[in-house]
C-alpha cells in the first residue's frame, strides 16, 4: 500500500477555490467593517442631527405659542386663548429634556441649552403668568401699564438670539458630519478596487499552476496509451506517477488491459471447448465430453447432468465417477419440481447453495476424500425451454467471472445438445420409415384385393341409393302433410287464445256488472243492520242483516267460481317467499276464535316436532287453503273441537326407491258428521259436496276444496283426506320443505286482487252482528273525520247514494260528480275543496286514470289523497291506478270499514304532512 498523501485533482481545485473564498471572505470583512462603520456615521446624521433640529424648532415654536396665547388672552379675555399657552407650557420642558439628552457628546451646546432654558423659565415668571393673573383679576389700568413697560420683551430678545445661535451651530456640525462621510466612502472605494486586484491576481496564477499540472499528467497519460494502440502489444503498462484521478485512470487503464487479456483467454478456452462438443454423435457422450470441460475450466471435481424427457429429469452423464460409483453417484430420475435440479428446471434460473453441511457430497480421491462446501444447479435452456439441468459441486463457491463462463457455457451446449438428440430423434424417425415402409408394401397389396372387393360393393350401394330417393320423396309427401297438420292446430291454438281472451273479458265485465250493484247492496245494507238512528224494528233489522249475509255470500260465490276460472287457464298467480310459521296460529285465532266461541265448540292450533323458522311458499294462497279446510271443519262440526296441528314429515316418493322428501304438514281435524267412504273423492270435484242434503243444510257451492287442491298443487303440494262417518275427518296439506323453482312460471291477466275466501254462514253472521262495535271510532277517529268534505265521484248513482249514507254518519260532508269532466269543473271553479276524493275507475266519457292524472299534472293538486275505487279487478289496476296519480286502491264491493280505515290513514296529520 503507498504511503505517499494523496492529493487529487478535486482537492487541488478545491483547494484553490478555497484560498480565493477566503481571500473574499478577508477583503468582505474588511469591507463589512468600514460598511459598518460608514452605517453607523449616516444612522447617526439621519437620526440624531435631525432629532435635534426638530426638537430645536418644536421650543422655539413652544416659546412662539405661549407668548401668541398671553397676548390673545391678554387683549380679549378669552380662555379659548390661554390653550396654545398651557399646551406649550406644558411640553416645552419635556423637548428640553430630550435635546438636552441629545446633545450630550457637546459639553458647549448644553451650556447653551441651559442658558436658553434660564430666559424661557424667567420670561415665564416675570411675564407671562403675572400678565394672565392681572387680565383674570380684572384691573385694567395694571395691564395697560404691563404692557406699556412690557418686562418679557427683554427675554424673548435674548432668547430668539440664543435659539439662531444654537442652531447654526448644530447645522454647522452636520456639515462637518457629511463631509467626513464623503471622504470615508471615498477610501472604502480604494480599499474595495485595491482587494479585488489582489484576488484577480492571485487567482489567475493559482489557474495558470494547477491547468498546467493537469494538463502535464494527461499528456503523459495519452502518450502512453497511443503507444500501447499503436504497438497493439497488451503486455505493456502505463507508469503512474500521480496519486490523482489521472493516476487513477492510468490504473484501471491497466486493470482493463488485464481483464481484456484474461476475456480473450477465456474465449479461446469456450471456442475450443465449443470445438470439441461438434464431435459426439450422441447424448452420453456429449454429456460426458461437457463436463470434463468444465471440470477443467472452473476446477469443479464433482458435476452430474440430468436430461428432460418424457416430462422427467434422467441422469445421463457423472463426473469424477466410474462404473458402480457413478450408478451411485445422484438419483437417476427426478420429476419436476423435485428437489434443487427439479425446481430450477421449471423455474429456468440458476440456484446456489454455499456452506453444505458435513458430508453432504464427499470428493474422493486416492489419498483421502473431503466435503463440498458449495452446490450450483443450472438449467440448460433452448428457445425458452428447458431441455436439461447440470449440478456442480466444488469445495469454494463459483466466482462471478467463473459463473459467466458457466452461463456462455451452458448457451453453447444448449444448441449442441438440442442438435444432437434432434439428430438421435431423426435417425430413430428414419430407421422407424424404414420399418413402415416395408409394412405399407404389405398392406398395399392387401389394399389392392379389398379395392377390388370396394367396386363390387359400389355397385349394389348404387341400387340401394336408388331406393333411398324413392323413399326420400314418400317421406316429403309424409312432410308436407304434417307441415299442414301443424298450421291447421296452429290456428286452432289461436282461436283457443281468442276464446281464452273472450272468456276472461266477459268474467272480468261480469265481475264489474256484479260487483257494481253488490256493492250499494252491501254498504246500505251495513247501514240498515247498524240502525244507529233507531228507525227499524228489531225484525226490519234482521232483515237487513239477512240481505248483508247474503250478499257477502254472493261475493264469495263471485270470488269461488273467477279462482276457478283462473286454475284451470292455468293463469293463478303464485308468489313465493318466507312464511313464519309461528305467525300463523295467531293469524287463524283471529280468523276462528269467535266462531268456535259462537259455536261452543274447542279450537285447538298445535306445532309439534323441530319445525323451521320458514318456508318459501305463497302466504296468501297458504291462508286460503287453511280458511277453506277449517271453514269446512267449524260448519259440518256441532260439538267436540277443531284442531290444526303443524308438523314435520318425511313421505316416501311416488316411484320406487325414490328418495324420501320432507314436508312440512298442516292437518286440520274435527270431530264432526264425517264423510262416507265412497263420497271422499267426489268432494274434490267442483260444485260437488257429499250428497245433496249436505249443500242444502249447510250451504255452499262446493268449490273450496277442488281449488283448495288445485292451489296445493301450484304450491307443489297435494292435499289428502281421511274420514270416518259419524266421528269426524282430517284434511292434510302437504307442503314441501325446499321447494324446487318451477321450470315455467305461471301468468295471470285478469283478477289479480280476486281472492276467493270460503268463509262459513256463522262466521259471516258475527262478522254482521259485530260491524257495529268494529267501526266504532274513537274520540281521536271521530274529530279526525268530523267535517271533512269528500268528494265521490262514480257515474252509478246507487253507489254515490250508499257511500253517501255511510259517510254522512260520520260527520263527513259528501259532495258528487256523475264524470270526470265535473269533477275537474268543480275543483277548478272553486265549488268543491274536498279534503280527499273517492274515485270510481269505469267512467263513460273520461274515466278516473285521466280525471286523476290531470287533477296532478294539470290542477296540480299533488297533495290532495285520492283513493281509487274499481269494480273490474285487472291484474294490472292497482299498478296502473298507482302510476295514473292516485294514493290507494279499493276493489269493489268496498267495505265500509275498510273504506273508513283508508281515510283516517290519508287524513291522518302524519300523511298529510309527507
């Protein structure tokens, strides 16, 4: 290692940079300090010489207003006078006192400001206080004589020629002050110009030495490399001399030579190495010549060679093993993935594991053996696949340069490797021809006696085609005539359509022309049975009870026979999703209790078993099957109970060795007249009871049971029924527990609110004997209808005579229009401010979708709640009554407690104010 100090190229730069810096760093100093003081001298002109005339000016303008006041005063004997006298008075001491501070550098002035303060002070006292005195106390005589023998006059002489004579001096004394600044700025220049031609100086030939030292060592430097390139011997090395950065260019000048020297060694050892693998014509013996060259070459003592085929690893070739210790000598086979040699082949990167512990591979030899310290894996990779994986193991790691032989190494054996086994795999595919050309010789000739055999064959195909074609045209004849089958049963589908469409048009036109006269029926009947004004005896009253009952059974009839209608155009709609079982016993209390309380019967509801929280089903259509089983229950059943009982079941499949599905299973059981064995499959057919003394008995038409079946099998259900006459019957649904989705869902047109309700004649009587006490309103219900003003409007005066009767006995003020046009000439005229309208749907002239459209788009009365009322009860009517403006829907025949219950909600303050 040198001992000589280093001292480069930077280091001299800086160093001259540095010297020059502190020069101008010497030469600021010395600038900043005569700056300073040069600073200091205008500071103490600006400041101090000016103060002092100011405050010079301020006594001598305070003398001029105290002796100004005296006389004002004095000749008017206003005290308005007397304020510049006081103020001054009062300031004149303290502009004293800081000039007097001021001037403190100049004994001579001081004694002059005091001699100034003396005349002001006695001026003061002889003459402007006694003045003021004698002007206050009034004697005019002593003041005219004051001012005849005027003693301040005196003073103020002496003491404006004291002022002049102080302030020339002072002026006089800045002047000295400037002049003196002027000449010291002067020498600063000299100062400033004289150190910056000392540093100009200084740094040019600082320049001069340290360029030409440089420049000197570059020569020499360039020198020596012309004659190296020009000799072309590499052998030769530049002398360094420096310990600079050009000394250092002349070392790595000779590092690159010898590395140069070294690359061309080891390109003459890879291009004969590159040689020899031309010679081997087949795997082993390639593997085998590779590794001993890199044993050679990077001195490794122990390498196998793995090649890839049929997606395993084979060991193919060993070095520094022979016979029974190179069969010992790695694994013969590994698959991808397995081990180092494995992972590095699907990896395709080189892996490297040094410090192996003790014996992980032992190099031998005849004197002894040691243990490899370091393990290198690389893969052998040829246009991105890799077609064989080396490992070498060596008693030091590989160096970077070794392993950069090993990589153009490892590129150049690829090709070759690639090339022989594409060799091998030729000569294999043309010894292989060889063998099939001598097999297809054979088999032409056997071709050649089966072609023979072929022309035989063609000629009776030839026959056999001509028989095709004739039964080809039968067989379009067959075609065409079931092309024109199957136009003939097109046309009859559509005019089955057709009839479909005639026959829901007529049941929903129907509907309406039932529902229209059923529902004034109903209201006024309700009205009449009520009695509230005591007009009717008490056998008119039951009368009206009677024509209330029946038409609530006309309206179960209506709804009976459109479900029907409906099952069997397969056009019920089924709407699926969670039912809560345990919702349901309190849903049938509410529908039954008072019927078995009526009755004096017991009405039991039990779940047994792990029933689940749910099931997916259609809760509506699930209620109506349950209110028509238990309806039948409570009307054939005088004494004893009714129970539903909810269980948990598994029913064995319909087919052998089916699986078994779980249900779920609601039987409702009574113990009432019972039904004969032969009768229990007629009661599921429509309008069929179990004899003809049964319907006339106990009513009804016979239909709740065949749709009660038909919407258990919509639901994917069945219903079962067991009997014995005289002791009572259970009915069964059964409901399955997971429900498989339909493969299509099933659409309904018409009747979408239709739901048919098969209640018992006991159940519609206390329905009728209650209504009273339901609609009995509150305090709160009554003051929240009392005087509101409605607006009904209904083209049927039946309906507008019975909605009016209702709700008049609420205190409400009903107002009518026939049509749609009234109704907006009375809202827009003023005539009507109805707090909520009633409006029927089917208006001749303009119906109630565009009365209610308009009152909200035209009138724009968004506010204002509009209930619709309809008699034809379309799937669609809700949705469109919606869309049209209105607030609510009510299908016909209306209920007045329905009616009411719909009105209070859209009275309500709450509605109102959203």
């Amino acid at each position: 290692m040198s001992t000589k100090r280093r001292f480069t190229i930077r280091s001299k730069i800086l160093l001259g940079y540095l010297v020059v810096v502190l020069l101008f760093g010497a030469a600021l100093l010395v600038l900043s300090a005569q700056i300073n003081e040069l600073q200091k001298e205008n500071d103490f002109i600006s400041h101090h010489d000016l103060e002092v005339h100011n405050l010079t000016n301020a006594i001598e303008k305070d003398v001029l207003d105290m002796e100004t006041g005296q006389r004002g005063f004095m000749l008017t004997g206003k005290d308005s006078y007397l304020d510049p006298y006081n103020q001054a008075l009062s300031e004149w001491n303290s502009n004293y006192d800081q000039l007097y501070g001021l001037i403190s550098d100049n004994p001579s002035q001081q004694q002059s400001l005091q001699t100034i303060k003396t005349h002001i002070t006695r001026w003061i006292e002889i003459a402007g206080e006694p003045s003021i005195e004698l002007k206050r106390q009034g004697d005019q005589e002593k003041v005219v004589s004051f001012f005849q023998s005027d003693p301040g006059k005196n003073e103020i002489d002496l003491l404006r020629a004291q002022l002049s004579s102080f302030r020339n001096t002072e002026i006089a004394l800045t002047e000295a002050r400037v002049n003196s600044l002027a000449e010291r700025s002067s020498t600063l220049l000299t100062i400033m110009y004289s150190l910056w031609t000392a540093i100009a100086a200084f740094s040019i030939v600082a320049a001069i030495i340290l360029s030409g030292n440089i420049v000197k060592t570059l020569r020499e430097v360039k020198q020596t490399i012309s004659d190296i390139s020009k000799g072309g011997n590499l052998t030769e090395r530049i002398h360094v001399r420096t310990q600079d950065e050009v000394g250092d260019l002349g070392r790595e000048t000779n590092l690159l030579l010898d590395k140069v020297q070294q690359q061309n060694r080891v390109k003459d050892q890879i291009t004969s190495i590159a040689t020899l693998l031309q010679n081997p014509n087949n795997l082993e013996g390639l593997s085998r010549l590779f590794l001993n060259q890199l044993a050679i070459l990077l001195e490794v003592p122990y390498g196998i060679l793995y090649y890839w085929k049929d997606n395993r690893l084979l060991r193919v070739a060993a070095y520094a093993a022979d016979g029974e210790k190179e069969r010992s000598l790695g694994e013969v086979s590994l698959a991808p993935g397995e081990g180092l040699v494995g992972q590095s082949a699907v990896e395709k990167r080189i892996m490297r594991m040094n410090d192996l512990p003790q014996n992980y591979i032992r190099i031998s030899s005849g004197l002894g053996h040691a243990s490899a310290t370091s393990l290198t894996v690389v893969p052998v990779i040829f246009e991105g696949r890799t077609i064989a994986v080396v490992e070498l193991a060596s008693l030091k790691p590989l160096q970077e340069n070794e392993l950069d032989q090993l990589k153009e190494l490892i590129e150049i054996f690829s090709v070759s490797l690639h090339s022989t086994a594409t060799r091998m795999e030729l000569q294999q595919l043309y010894d292989e021809s060889q063998v099939l050309n001598e097999e297809l010789q054979a088999q032409s000739e056997k071709l050649q006696a089966q072609t023979e055999e072929m022309l035989s064959q063609t000629e009776e195909l030839q026959m056999q085609t001509e028989e095709l074609h004739i039964l080809n045209e039968r067989l379009e004849v067959q075609k065409n005539a079931a092309e024109t089958s199957a136009s003939e049963l097109a046309n009859v589908a559509d005019q089955l359509r057709t009839s479909s469409g005639y026959k829901s048009e007529f049941l929903a036109n129907m509907s309406h022309e039932l529902r229209t006269p059923l529902n004034s029926m109903l209201i006024l009947s309700e009205i009449l049975a009520e009695n509230k004004h005591q007009h009717l005896s008490s056998e008119e009253q039951k009368y009206a009870s009677v024509i209330h009952t029946s038409g609530k059974d006309l309206l179960n009839l209506i709804n009976d026979i459109l479900d029907l209608s409906k099952v069997e155009a397969g056009e019920m709609d089924i709407d699926l999703d969670d039912v809560y079982l345990n919702v349901l016993p309190e849903m049938m209390n509410q529908y039954f209790l008072k019927t078995a309380e009526q009755k004096g019967i017991d009405f039991r509801i039990q779940m047994q078993g792990d029933l689940p929280e749910f099931i997916v089903t259609d809760e509506m259509r699930l209620h109506q099957i349950l209110r028509n089983l238990l309806s039948n229950a409570f009307k054939f059943t005088h004494e004893g109970e009714v129970a539903l009982t909810i269980s948990r079941m598994n029913l064995a499949g319909s087919e052998a060795g089916a699986a078994e599905t779980e249900v779920i299973a609601f039987s409702v059981s009574d113990t009432g007249i019972g039904i004969p064995d032969d009768k229990l499959l007629q009661i599921f057919d429509a309008f069929k009871q179990a004899d003809g003394a049964t319907a006339r008995k106990y009513g009804g038409t016979g239909l709740g049971l065949s749709i009660s079946q038909s919407l258990a099998t919509l639901l994917g259900g069945s219903i079962s029924a067991t009997s014995r006459e005289g002791q009572g019957s259970v009915f069964t649904l059964f409901l399955p527990l997971k429900r498989e989705e339909p493969e299509m869902a099933s659409t309904s047109r018409l009747f979408l609110n239709e739901v048919a309700t098969t209640m018992p004649a006991a159940m519609m009587d206390s329905f009728s004997n209650s209504s009273q006490d339901d609609i009995l309103l509150t305090p709160l219900e009554e003051s929240l209808l009392n005087g509101r003003q409605v607006l009904v409007v209904d083209d049927d005066i039946r309906n507008v005579y019975a909605l009016a009767n209702a709700l008049e006995q609420y205190g409400m003020q009903v107002i009518t229009a026939q049509n749609g046009y009234e109704c907006l000439e009375m809202l827009e005229r003023g005539e009507a401010n109805p707090d909520i309208i009633l409006m029927d749907i089917m208006m001749p002239e303009l119906d109630g979708y565009e009365t209610t459209r308009q009152i909200r788009e035209r009138l724009k009365l968004t506010q204002l709640p509009i209930i619709a009322l309809t008699a034809k009860a379309m799937k669609e009517d809700r949705d469109k009554c919606i869309a049209a403006g209105a607030s609510d829907y009510i299908s016909k025949p209306l209920n007045i407690k329905e009616v009411l219950s719909r009105m209070k909600l859209w009275l309500s303050p709450e509605t109102l104010g959203i």
